[in-house]
C-alpha cells in the first residue's frame, strides 16, 4: 500500500467514525434499542441506564473499528498522520489529542509485550 492510500484511508477512516458513526446510531441503532428495552427494568438498572450502556458498546465496538488504534494498526503512521488532517479538516484539531494519545499508549504497551514475548522465545529456543 503506497503512502497516499494509507493517508487518505486515515482521512476517510476518521471522517467515517465522526460524521457516519454518530448519524447511524442515532437514526437506527438507538431506537432499536429503545423499543428493544422499552420501560422494563433488570434488576436495579433502570431502562435508560440499560439503553445508555448499550449505546456505549455500540460506540465501543465503533472505536476499535474505526478508531485511532485501528488507523495506526491498520495504515501506519500515514494513517495517523491523515486521521489529523480530517480532525484539521472538521475545523477542530485539538479533537485529535485523545486518538493520539490512546494510541500511543496501545503501542508503547504492544511493544513492550511483544519484547517480553521475543525475550521468552529466545530463552526457550537456548534451552533446546
């Protein structure tokens, strides 16, 4: 993949999870759930707390697949680069901050896992 197809996938990646995502919830997914709990209650929760907790994972799941972790996992630091020019774009660049630093977070600790798992392997092959 060429640097320019991992940039504008950032961009459309980013413009898809901020303007799409929050249209598709609110038309379809959030009445669905509403009608689905309706006014019944489970065990203390009352329904709209019910309902607000689904949305949530709705979002969640959202997230993981359009979010800044998955732009960087899935097109690299071009997509990154591209998820802050959409922010840029959207007139809001401050918006970015947390994809940015939830990202970098994600990949500090996948390094140092995946350090941890080359230093096993390598301990483990001396043994044989």
């Amino acid at each position: 993949m060429g640097v320019v197809v991992k940039f504008s996938a950032g961009v459309a990646m980013t413009l898809l999870f901020v303007i799409v995502v929050p249209y598709i919830t609110d038309t379809y997914i959030t009445p669905y759930i509403t009608a689905a709990v309706s006014d019944s209650g489970f065990l203390f929760i009352s329904s709209q707390t019910l309902i607000q907790i689904l949305i949530f994972a709705v979002m969640i799941g959202f997230m993981l697949l359009l979010g800044g972790g998955a732009v960087f996992r899935w097109f690299g630091i071009f997509g990154i680069l591209g998820m802050i020019v959409a922010y840029y774009i959207l007139g809001d660049v401050t918006r970015a901050i947390i994809p940015l630093i939830s990202t970098a977070i994600v990949w500090v600790i996948f390094t140092i896992l995946r350090k941890r798992k080359e230093k096993k392997k390598g301990e483990m092959a001396s043994k044989s």
